[in-house]
C-alpha cells in the first residue's frame, strides 16, 4: 500500500462508479484519497498470514426459502414512481457507451 | 442562549404504553402532544426530514379505536416513535437525505415498520442523516444539518443525528437509527441518550436502504435502558426476508435490568487507541469505579488489534457501499438527469445527486475492490476484521463485558471536522470495532465533560449476549452521576 | 487488404464424419463452450415473484427483482436443488459453494451487480460423454441471476444502434441459471454440436430445464481459438448469439477459419467477444476485451453460504432417473444395435425408449419394434398412445412370417390412426393373408420364365435386373408377396 494512488486511478475509478470529476475536483479527490490511503497503511504492518477474511459476523449458513410464488409489487404504483415509463415498461435514453 | 428546554413531556415510552393499554391516556393525547413540542422548537433543531402530523394522528386514533374495543395493542401502544429517513416506509418519502431519493416513496415497509405498527407504535416522523448514512455529525445531509437540542451550534453526532436529536429534543420518546460504524451510539453520546446497536442479525435489515450490508444494523434511541429495552424487544427477532438474521426469536431483554452487576468481570483495554478527550476518559474511569463500586471486577485486558479498525472499516465498509449505491442510477426510480444517452445519464444523475462525501467513499471502495488492489485493500482489511475478532474472543476469556468511550470528544461545534475528512473519520475510533465483529454494543449516558455536554460511556458484550449488555448499562444508569 | 473479407462464406458441415478431426491450413481448433441454462422452477432465485413466461411486461416484480432501496435477495432452495440435479447428471462434485457480486451498469441489470457465484461454485469437476466416444470435461456449473430484457425503439431492425430510446420489462430478471463451463477440449465443429445436444438431453432428463435454445432457455457462448496441433494455446475470442445447434457449428468453423486466416498473413488474433451474425455467415465485433468492465468481485454479504449436507446430496442422487447415454446402452443391448446408432438415439430422445422395451417385455420383437417406433411415432411423444401390447402383437406376426414388411407398415398405419388395435384383426380386414413358400416359389419360376433377358442379367451380376423380376411377382400377388423372400428365393436359384 505503499503506492500512491495517482489522477489516472482515480480518473478510472471514477469510470467505474459513473461519476465525473472536474479537474480541480480531481485534484482534490485525488490528494483527499492518498491521505486516506497513506493513514490505512497502517495494516500493512500486520502478520496476516494465518488469517482468514471474514466477510460476515455470524456464522449463518444454508438460508433457504420455498419455491412458492408471493404477491408481486402493482405496476403502476412502480411505474408511477419511475422517472420515465411507457408501455408498461422502464424508458430510459439509447443503451449506448455501455457493454451489451 | 441558543439552548433547548429540557422535554415538556416525561413520561417514558413503557409507561405510555401502559397507560394507553389501560385506557388512562388516549394515544392521540400523546401524538399531539409531540406534535406540539415538534411545533414549537423544530426550527431550532431541525431533527426531521419529515412530520407525519396526519398519518400520526390517524394511527394513534386507530390505536385508540383498538383500546376501546378490547383488542390487544401491543407493548409501544401509542408510543411516538421516530424513523432515521433511511428506512422504508410505504406511501411515504424515504430519502437517506439525499438528493438522489428526493421525493421517493417506496411501494413497501421495512420489517421494523411492520414490527412497530405491530406494537402499536405510531411513527412521528422521519429523521434526517448524514447522506446514505455516511457521516458522523448529520452535516453531510442534502437537506440541511440537524442541530444538537443541548446546544444549537454543536452538532448532534452522526449518521443518525435526527433520530438522537428527537428524542433529546423531546419530539418522540423512542427514535430508531441505523449503526455500520457508531452512528448510533456516537450520536447518542452527544446527545445524552441510550443508543443500543444490537449483536449483527438480531434484527432485520430489510427496508433498510442499505450503506455496508455487513455492517449495518438497526436499534433504538431512548431516554433510558428500559425504553430501548422495550422497543428492542418488540423489533428484534428472525425475518426470513433477510438472510443475514438470526434464527431467534426477539431479544429477552428487560427481564435481567434489575439483576445488577455483581460477580462480572467488566474489562478495561490497555491498549485502546489514544485520542479520547480528558474529560471523556474521566469519566470512563467514574464508570468502571462504579461498576467495581456494584460489585463488578475489572480486569485489564489487551485487545491488540484494536486500533486498526479504523483503517479495517473503512475499506469494507465502502467497497460495500460502492456496490449498494451503484443502484442509484436513475432508471427505475429516484432522480434522473437529463442525457441523450444511458451512460451519459448515470454520470449526470450520481454526480449530481450525490454529496461530496458518499462519492468520496464511493471512490475509496471502488479502489479497493478494483482489480490489482483487491489483495492490498478490501481483502487484506477483512483478514484484519478476523484478526480483530480474534482478539475480542481473546479478551472474552477473561471478562464479561468491555467498557470504553464511545465518542472520542463530547459534541463538537458544527463545522469544525468538515474541512479534513479523516478528522471526521476518527470520530468512529470507539465504535467501530463492534460493528466488525458483529458484538452488540451501546451507549449510556454518564455525566457531562467540557462546557457540560454529555458524555456517553459504551458497552461491549460477546454476539447474542445482548441482555448482558443491558444488565451492565442498567447499572451505570442507576450509578450515573446527576451532572 | 484484410484477407478476411474474401472468407468463403462456410457451407453446412452436418454431414461431416464424426471421426475425422478438424483441420485448416495446418491449424487445429480449441474450443470451450459457456451454456447458460433456465432452471424450472416456479419462482424467481432470489425472490418469490413468479417465474413465468409470456406475462404483460413488469407484472412479476418486487423489491429485489428491481433493486429498489433496502431490498434483500433470499436463495430458491428448488433452484439450489436443480442446480444439484444438473451437476450430478453431469458428474460434478457438489460443494460448499458461496455467492459474488459481479458489479457492472447495464439498464437491465437492476441492482448494478449480478449475484453470481465466483470462487466457490455449487458444482466442480465434472464430464459428459459425446457420440463420438470423447469425454468433454466440465470445469464448473454455478447458480445466477438473469437479467432484464431490452428493447430499442427507433433504430433499425430493432437494434441499440440509432435508437431514439429503450425500454426494459424486468419480469426476467432474477430468474435462476445456471452456467455450465466446460473445459477447452473439443477439438471440431462437430463435437461443439454433440456435446450441446447431449447437454441438452440430460437437462431435460433430470427436469433442470426445458433447454430451448431457440426461445432463449439455453444460451450457448463458444470460446474459440486455433494453433499449430502441440503447440500452446492461441488467443481465443468468444462468440455469443448462437441459438441452434447448427448455428454453434457453422459460427465455430467459420470463426476458426478467419483466425487462420488472420495468423497466415501474420496478423494476431484480438481478443475480444464476437456476434455471431446467421444471415452473413460470419462473426463481428461486438467488443474488445480490452474495454471490458472491471467486474471487482466480491463476497456477497446479503447472503450465506450454502452447504449441502450428505443427507441432502444423497436423496437429491437418488432422485436422478436414467440418464440418456444410461438410457440409451440399455435400449442398445435390448434391440442389438449400437449405442450411437440413428434409431437408438432418436428414439431415446423422444423418450419412447421405455415403450421399446416394454413391447420386448410382452414378448414382441423389440429390434423390429424400434424401427416401426423411429419411423412412425415421431408425433407420438414419451407416452406413445399405441398400447405396447398392440405392437408387441404386430411384431409377433412379422417374425413368424405372417404378413410382409409392407404389410406390417400397412397395419401400423391404421395402429396409429386409431391409437391401437388387433393387428390381427387390421390384417384380416385388409385380406392380408401368409403366403405358402410354394405358391411364392411358383410365381418367381413363372416371372423368370417370362422375362429371360432380366433373369440372364441378374445371373451375370446386375443386381437391378432384380428389380424387374421382383416387380412382377409383386404383380401377380397383388402386392401380398414379401420382397425380401422373393430376392432371397432368386439368389438361390442364380446360384443353384
């Protein structure tokens, strides 16, 4: 962790998360980031060799429900609350600059 | 004096809902009541994104009508109970306080809204947050930050900064909130109120917007043990509609408020990180010598790996947000910018519609879950939340319960951690450890600090052993000093 | 100029032999095929909203299927035993398997993210057997959600590509599948195309899936690359948009021939995912990996993990029925024919195998059965109407020497129509009546007599000049005379 997070990444970063950042945002995020990042150093110190990762605080496992059907939302009380429907359907402007 | 009066009303949740049970005191007399506090010092406070003047009413009458035709209410009968504005609640905005969400009304309830109305509680209002919860002095919300009651030009804490406030202010009996790195307990700290986040699981996550799903938790602000207790109860419990909740039933919790702390063994960490104010640690110190005072032994207890929760946490905790929040994308609901195309779209909308500091974590996260840094970030900060737990386990060998601070400071002056993201971030020193492993902790309040602001000291007992918790801070509630 | 561009458009390679490898210019081909299945289930995988085709758009949504705020998924537990039919069928080993985030923005993905599972799939290490005798392994099968469907408005024909606007019904998303990933050993076109019609006849078999590829319930994505036979692997591409079987070995071949074609002038290979396009007959960029999304894979948090226990594997195992290539050696000892024969195959297909082998068990003859099964019952479904019994009977009469072939086909006929029958009865209807050797016998002397130019033919080897012969006892007999017995009757007088 002892790179420094640079304007690229964070351009690319920002990409990823759909966000725009003007320049002198970027700047900003930038320096704000790598301060973050240089006081996270800090775990880098540990032996964690022998750890595993803990992803959850309980140990919970096999939660399962029946293969029976449920009431399902109204459509126009969705719909109504969307920004922009026809058809009984989500609108949204041309899927283009996206992965099919 | 820019100081708030103390709450008009004084009667606790649980009697309210005694009396209301009885037919001594109609639910609507209590609604309205509220309402008139709410009325009368709001704009000072400004606690809550929304008033439900008429669903309150409304609900309260029904209460009344069930009391009258002999039908069984429920254990909060009649109780005011405020909402965080990041819990859903159906037919009415639910907006985490953020641009984004601005005007949403989602098409169901959260388990816990259900739970309450089950009860007979009547939610008053919702109550403004840090945005998407992030945040630890509600100065991060889209609509305006939430002032502390006990002093105008302090912050209340945060993420839960409105649902601390109300209940201080006086504007409900009973707030819940939500808790992923302190924002109950820290909130509740500056405030002078019990704040409870329960063991990970005890209750239901669903309805909650979510920030970091393994983190999150919902629990109660109350004037004391009893009343969180008492809400507690009546939410917690196993939901099939979320598979991260414990197959139990609700918490059995007021049962052990009376048995005192005589024979546990409450420990002391050596190596708690440093940071906490003076007047913070004196009176930690009151409240172990209290408890040794009740019977309880301290014991010193080395928690090693303490201190890098902090790093720990806030590398989990938004990647996970990076990925809850990526939903916000203006297709199917909430605010949408103006593009010629999709992608385009989602860029105006989340820049827009998002505040500097959910897009600050939304950054953080993305990068530590970002191909080639996966292994030196997220997956090494969960590595440390094992090593973390570990520890705790460790130290639980030797003790019953931990005792520490539960806010570095008493309440600061609104504006003065805004500037440096990092100085807000160690806010969360204390509490965040307990959100990582899951363990229920709380916060009490026990006598003031510096300029007579409340200082709350926490709990800390292994997972499932909530009740313990409760039994320890009934006990520093009886043993707390008058000022 | 891009040689490429001048790429025969690639004829249809059905008629390939099984046997012979594939070969291009001295180039071999590598590929593993991806098939994403529609498990049957009634109910969506991480939700209880229905799971059910052909509603009114957006009519089977909830909280999770949307993504809306505060939702939280909850595991099928019918899904979770689909997907331990289908490995098992496909020997995998079933294992503790856990749940992953794959985060990417697409307007019909409506969390953001895909739950999926990554490091720890349900099922591991498995194989399927093709006709050709070659094993295929399978590397993984693992349970996913599906997404939305999209439609464009505006453009042509329907594509993103000059749309004025999209609109998307989610009543798809969150069905379960499951991906069924194969190791990179099929080495033709041909052997893409058995391994996905065995594929698709055990998920029938265990009930996983319907697998119709052409309404989408079985996707298949091939991985295609070429290189020198002992040389290392080539740069692959992936080709999506195949919905036959015919299509996955016409794209297969003509992708693997642009390759060569591309290495020959010495130009790399791209890696990249292709379009397979039906109509042209080739395949186009659909987008370089290079662009690809970081997907930033990560533990879901929402859900736990999933671990079967022995209890739970063994019933699902028991549960299994026969599978196809167990199906099909049983038929194969039954009537003596060979595993991988055409009658076999297709009649276990059609599930009438069962039938078969209970015209046997009522003592019919049930290698005659098979081929009255394969030629006539194609309508007919697993559960032929024809009683067993009936065809046991018709079988019966033809061993015996009863009727001719063309009057057992006759009887058949009206069998069929009328969903069984006498055959006995039919025949006597019908005046079919045995014909006496001697009277058989008579007939052939006399054709011979009458038409020597034919029978001197026949004698020095001209095997058509039976034809004549045979035609004019068919004559004489109106039609009741057995062709068979009539060519065997002539080859022994030529050779006495």
């Amino acid at each position: 962790m002892s790179d420094r997070i640079t304007p690229d990444d964070v351009v690319k970063v920002a990409r990823l998360a759909r966000l725009s950042l003007g320049d002198d945002e970027l700047a900003v995020a930038t320096s704000e980031l790598r301060a973050m990042l240089e006081h996270f150093a800090d775990i880098d110190a540990l032996d964690l060799d022998d750890v595993e990762p803990m992803t959850h605080p309980v140990p919970i496992d096999n939660v399962m429900r029946n293969d029976v059907p449920a009431p399902t939302l109204d459509r126009d009380e969705v719909l109504a609350a969307a920004p922009d429907a026809a058809d009984g359907r989500f609108q949204v402007p041309p899927i283009i600059g996206l992965e099919d | 004096m820019s100081d708030i009066a103390p709450p008009t009303l004084d009667l606790r949740a649980a009697t309210i809902a005694v009396r209301v049970r009885a037919g001594e005191l109609s639910a609507a007399q209590v609604v309205d009541d509220y309402l008139a506090a709410i009325d009368a010092h709001e704009t000072d406070v400004h606690a809550f994104n929304l008033v439900l003047t008429d669903e309150a009413r409304a609900r309260a009458a029904a209460v009344d009508d069930a009391v009258a035709a002999g039908d069984d209410v429920g254990p909060l009968a009649g109780v005011p109970v405020a909402l965080k504005d990041n819990m859903c609640t159906r037919g009415v905005p639910t907006t985490c306080s953020s641009k984004i969400l601005e005007g949403w009304r989602p098409p169901y309830d959260a388990t816990i809204v259900d739970r309450l109305r089950d009860a007979g509680a009547v939610v008053i209002g919702k109550t403004n947050l840090d945005e998407f919860a992030m945040g630890s002095s509600t100065e991060n919300s889209a609509f305006g930050r939430t002032n502390n009651p006990l002093d105008v030009t302090r912050v209340p804490g945060g993420s839960s900064g409105g649902s601390a406030a109300s209940v201080a202010a006086g504007f409900a009996p009973l707030a819940l909130g939500s808790d992923t790195g302190g924002s109950i307990r820290q909130p509740a700290a500056l405030c002078g109120v019990v704040g409870v986040k329960p063991t990970y699981g005890a209750v239901s996550r669903l309805g909650l917007v979510a920030f970091a799903s393994s983190l999150d938790q919902i629990g109660p602000f109350a004037h004391d043990v009893a009343d969180a207790a008492l809400v507690l109860e009546a939410i917690s419990g196993h939901d099939p509609g979320d598979s991260t909740s414990i197959d139990q039933g609700p918490l059995e919790l007021t049962t052990v408020l009376e048995h005192g702390v005589d024979g546990m063994r409450i420990g002391r960490i050596t190596d708690l990180p440093e940071g906490a104010d003076p007047d913070v640690v004196e009176r930690v110190d009151q409240a172990f010598a209290a408890l040794a005072d009740a019977g309880a032994t301290i014991i010193d207890v080395s928690v090693p790996a303490f201190g890098y929760g902090l790093t720990a946490y806030y590398l989990i905790a938004p990647a996970e947000a990076s990925s809850n929040l990526a939903r916000y994308d203006g297709v199917r609901f909430g605010m949408r910018a103006e593009a010629p195309d999709t992608n385009a779209m989602y860029i105006a909308t989340r820049t827009e519609g998002f505040g500097a500091e959910v897009k600050r974590r939304i950054m953080l996260g993305t990068y530590a879950l970002s191909a080639g840094y996966y292994d030196a970030y997220y997956g090494r900060a969960l590595k440390v939340r094992r090593r973390i737990a570990q520890d705790f386990a460790a130290a639980y060998a030797q003790v019953d319960a931990l005792v520490m601070p539960a806010s570095p400071s008493v309440a600061f002056r609104a504006g003065d951690k805004t500037a440096d993201p990092m100085s807000m971030y160690l806010c969360d020193t204390y509490t965040i450890p307990a959100n990582l492993t899951g363990e229920p902790a709380m916060s009490v309040p026990f006598g003031t600090g510096a300029d007579g602001l409340p200082v709350g000291v926490q709990i800390i007992t292994p997972a499932l052993h909530d009740a313990r918790m409760f039994q320890v801070a009934a006990e520093l509630e009886r043993r707390a000093p008058a000022s | 100029m891009h040689p490429v561009a001048s790429l025969a458009v690639v004829t249809d390679t059905t008629t390939a032999d099984h046997a012979a490898p594939w070969e291009h210019e001295g180039y071999e081909m590598v590929v593993g095929l991806e098939v994403h299945v529609e498990l049957d289930t009634a109910t969506k995988l991480f939700s209880a909203s229905p799971h059910r085709f052909g509603d009114e758009p957006n009519t089977n949504i909830d909280p999770v299927t949307l993504g809306l705020p505060g939702a939280l998924p909850v595991l099928n537990r019918a899904a979770v035993e689909q997907a331990m039919r289908l490995g098992m069928a496909l020997n995998c080993t079933i294992q503790r398997s856990t749940f992953a985030r794959k985060n990417y923005f697409y307007p019909d993905m409506p969390k953001a993210y895909q739950i999926s599972q990554y490091d720890e799939p349900i099922c591991v290490d498995g194989w399927l057997d093709i006709a050709d005798g070659s094993r295929i392994e399978i590397e993984r099968a693992h349970l996913e959600e599906d997404t939305g469907k999209s439609t464009h408005v505006g453009g042509a024909g329907g594509r993103i590509h000059g749309s004025e606007h999209s609109l998307i019904d989610f009543n798809r998303a969150g069905i379960p599948l499951v991906e069924i990933v194969s190791r990179p050993d099929m080495r033709s076109p041909e052997q893409a195309r058995e391994y996905v019609s065995e594929l698709r006849a055990i998920l029938i078999a265990v009930g996983a899936s319907d697998a119709k590829m052409e309404e989408g319930s079985m996707r298949v994505d091939a991985n295609v690359s070429v290189r020198r036979p002992g040389a290392e692997l080539g740069t692959r591409c992936e080709i999506k948009n195949l919905n036959s079987v015919r299509s996955v070995g016409r794209a297969i071949d003509y992708e693997a021939r642009r390759q060569v074609a591309m290495l020959d002038v010495g130009d790399a290979v791209r890696q990249e995912t292709r379009h397979w396009d039906e109509n042209d007959g080739r395949t186009h960029t659909l987008r370089s990996k290079e662009d690809a999304d970081d997907y930033r894979y990560f533990l879901e948090p929402d859900l736990v993990v999933v671990d079967p226990d022995a209890a739970w594997i063994d019933s699902v195992r028991a549960s299994l029925p026969m599978l196809p290539a167990a199906r099909r050696q049983q038929l194969a000892a039954a009537v003596g024919m060979e595993p991988d024969s055409e009658a076999v195959r297709v009649v276990v297909d059609r599930g009438q195998d069962n039938y078969v082998l209970a015209v046997g068990a009522a003592d019919g003859d049930a290698a005659r059965a098979i081929v009255h099964v394969k030629e006539a019952y194609a309508e007919a479904g697993d559960v032929p109407p024809v009683p067993a019994g009936d065809l046991a009977e018709l079988t019966k009469m033809e061993t015996a020497g009863e009727i001719t072939a063309t009057q057992a086909k006759e009887i058949l006929t009206v069998l069929v129509d009328n969903d069984g029958g006498d055959p006995r009865a039919i025949a006597a209807d019908k005046g079919f009546e045995a014909m006496d050797t001697s009277e058989l016998e008579a007939m052939v002397d006399a054709a011979i007599e009458a038409q020597p130019d034919a029978w001197a033919k026949f004698c020095a080897g001209e095997k058509k000049a039976a034809g004549a012969l045979v035609g004019a006892v068919m004559k004489a007999s109106k039609g009741q005379a057995d062709g068979k017995a009539v060519n065997i009757l002539l080859n022994q007088k030529r050779t006495q």
